[in-house]
C-alpha cells in the first residue's frame, strides 16, 4: 500500500479521507466500551486498537485515562450516529477543523526516526505497532502512531492542519 497525502489519502487504487473524531469526558471510558467492548478498558494511554464501530473499520488510540481519538477512513457518519445512539453520558465529540492527518507507509519509518525529537520519556526507536507517541519534526509538534489500516501496517501523523504541507514535503516521495 502506498499512502501518498494527508486527510485526502490516497492509495494506488483508491482515495479516501482520514477523519479524526476526539472523545473526552468524565465518562469517555464507558462510551467507549459501549462503542468498542471490554477491549478498550485493557490498552494504556498512547496505545491502540483496530476495532469495527457500527460494523465500519476503524483505530481507536487512548490518549488518557478517558479520551480517546477514533480514526477511520472513508466516510464517518457511522461514527456520529453510533455516538448519537450511545447512552447520554458526560462527554464531548470533537472533529477539530485544525487537527489533520498524514499518513505514511511503514518504510518510511527509518526516515521520520532520524527527523523527529521524540518527547521524554517516549522513544521512537522499536516503537511498537499499535502505539504512538509525541514528537517534534523541525519544529512541528505531531503524535506519531503506529498501527494498521486494511491489515497494512502506516505511520500516522497527527499535527496543525497548517503545518501538514511541511511534512507532506519532508516526507513524500519517499
């Protein structure tokens, strides 16, 4: 799989968007097990699973103890509807018009470890799949996430829409 742009990802065959959905609140946990299952109470904040929500293929990363950042490609009303159908709890679902997504192929890997500053105590080096973690890239803070899309492992970079056509250039073609 060649993933060569950012939230207009394209592939060699097809182009899809990458929409990225943050969910937060005192009760974040318990929408997602409602969302996703059990599985979610088990991973650590900065790690991932690949999960179906509404029967659509999806990435769901913790970020904290109860906030949680979906990524799915295509199209995302599933995910709006799935939330909309979860019980009423204290929470908020964001789609920020400023958070964007590059997408890399997992050979890209030994380029961005030699450009990115990962933030203490994080390592980039071995990072696992299913895991991300905070960085800089000359400047630029991003959330570096490894995990799988279509069964292919990528590089997901999570930064400002505004600095997205930087990395795009540090990146591609690579």
């Amino acid at each position: 799989m060649d993933i060569t742009a950012s939230t207009e990802t394209e592939t060699e065959t097809e182009t899809f968007p990458i929409h990225l959905w943050d969910i937060a609140g005192v009760n974040g946990l318990q929408i997602m097990k409602s969302l996703v299952g059990e599985a979610i109470d088990r991973i650590a904040p900065l790690q991932s699973l690949e999960t179906q929500i509404s029967g659509q293929d999806c990435s769901v990363l913790r970020l904290c103890e109860g906030n949680f950042r979906i990524s799915c490609c295509g199209e995302s009303d599933f995910i709006s509807q799935a939330l909309n159908a979860a019980p009423s709890q204290h929470v908020w679902v964001k789609q920020f018009d400023w958070l964007g997504s590059l997408l890399l192929p997992e050979t890209a890997f030994s380029q961005l470890l030699p450009a990115a500053i990962p933030k203490p105590p994080y390592r980039l080096e071995n990072l696992p799949l299913h895991c991300a973690a905070p960085a800089r890239i000359d400047g630029i803070s991003v959330l570096v996430w490894r995990h799988t899309i279509d069964g292919k492992a990528v590089l997901e970079l999570h930064a400002a829409q505004r600095d997205l056509p930087q990395l795009r250039a540090k990146f591609h073609p690579v």
